[in-house]
C-alpha cells in the first residue's frame, strides 16, 4: 500500500523513541509525530513538539503512478527529506502541562518524493 511505503520511509529518519500517529484525509494523510523529551525532571513525559507531516494527494497518486524502482527512490528521498528537516529541528518548548505542545507543519508533495 502506498501509505505503509511512504510512512515507513518517514519513520527511517525519525528519532528511535518516535511515535508516529496516521491520520487520513480526502486523497492525502498527515503523520503526526512526537517522542518523549526526558529534559524535565519535573515532567517526566512531557513531549516535544508535535510534527505534523502532509503528504499531498498528489504526491500520493503520483507515487501510485510510479514503477517500483521509482517509488524506491521516492522513499529514499523521503527518508533524506525528514532527516534535514529533524537535523535542524529544535523539538523543546515552555508549553504549560495542560496545553498541547505546539505543532510543526512539514509537506511532502511531489517534487519532494520524485525530485
């Protein structure tokens, strides 16, 4: 399914203790991802921020529409994609306990996954 091969080229770059969630939209789908900080004694579980990442609906059908070798290369230029965005990802914020943390928006459209 095009869904698990574009989401695990995602999970490739992410950190190890990542959770990912897959949320559905009309054509498109967005991975929302954060992990724990473990840099507040005082909150042990508090999260980082979460990382909202949309992959288009047409970079879906395109995917579709690729031969095998092509959807291999769009999954490694996927991978490399989140991979520079996290580098230069600060995942720490001063949210209170009882907000949710803020949210970063990342697309992937078809110039990302076919280059």
């Amino acid at each position: 399914m095009t869904e698990d091969h574009i989401v695990s080229a995602i999970r490739r770059a992410l950190p190890a203790n990542a959770e990912i969630q897959i949320n559905p939209g009309p054509g498109s789908f967005t991975v929302a991802v954060a992990w724990k900080l473990n840099n507040d004694a005082e909150r042990p579980n508090k999260m980082s921020k979460t990382i909202a990442i949309r992959v288009s609906h047409e970079a879906v059908e395109d995917f579709k529409a690729a031969s095998a070798a092509k959807q291999t290369e769009a999954c490694e230029r996927v991978s490399a994609f989140i991979a520079g965005k996290i580098s230069g990802f600060d995942p720490s914020h001063n949210t209170p306990r009882f907000e949710p943390p803020p949210v970063a928006h990342w697309l992937i459209t078809s110039s990302v996954l076919l280059g």
